[in-house]
C-alpha cells in the first residue's frame, strides 16, 4: 500500500522530551524520555531502550572501529506517556486550557502534560 503524496502523517500524541513507557517488544517496560520523533514513519527513539550493535568501521572520529551499542526506532504504538502525577503509563487526551490553548491530558488524573 502506497501513501499518496497530499496525505499527511497523523497527529502523534507524544513529543520529544516526554517521558513514556515501552508496552510491547523487546524492550517491554523499560521507561526512557523520546530523544527524537520520526513523522514520516510514526516511530521514535526512547532513551535506553530498544538497543542494538551498531558495527562501525575506524573513522576520524573512533579511529578503533568496533561495536558501538545505540538506540533503535520504535513505533510509537509501543509507546505509553507516563502520567506526571501518578507515575503510571496513560492515554492522551486533548483540551482547552483557561486560555483558550489546546493542550494535552493524561486520562488518568486529568493533570495536563507540559
């Protein structure tokens, strides 16, 4: 199945800095902060989680080479936002602050995600 070229990758509910959950995979229920977010492909990178060996040869930078371990993309259905006052994964919900912006929830205690 081909995406046409006018489509627009859906809105993700997590964001670079979040803190979240590993809910499935390999790395299920390791908790780390997103350190990027991939649009395109709807995935993103948990700090230590989903690590893999990453074989490099010796260059300027690491004139040994080796076998350099490094965080790997996971699709951020595998991911869970953790609830800033519980401490427990939860959904995310989207509502209007007092000012009038869109900001978003945690389902579980209603406290808004900064």
């Amino acid at each position: 199945m081909e995406k046409k070229k006018h489509e627009q990758p859906a809105k993700l509910k997590i964001k670079k800095g979040d803190l979240v959950k590993v809910i499935a995979g390999d790395s299920k229920g390791s908790e780390g902060k997103i350190l990027e977010v991939i649009l395109d492909k709807g995935r993103a990178i948990v700090e230590g989680a989903n690590m893999v060996s990453k074989h490099t040869k010796p260059n300027a930078a690491s004139p040994n080479g080796g076998i350099v371990k490094q965080e790997a993309a996971i699709h951020i259905s595998n991911l869970m936002l953790v609830d800033p006052k519980s401490g427990k994964p939860t959904r995310v919900g989207r509502k209007r602050n007092e000012a009038g912006k869109l900001v978003r929830i945690a389902k579980i205690s209603g406290e808004e995600i900064k």
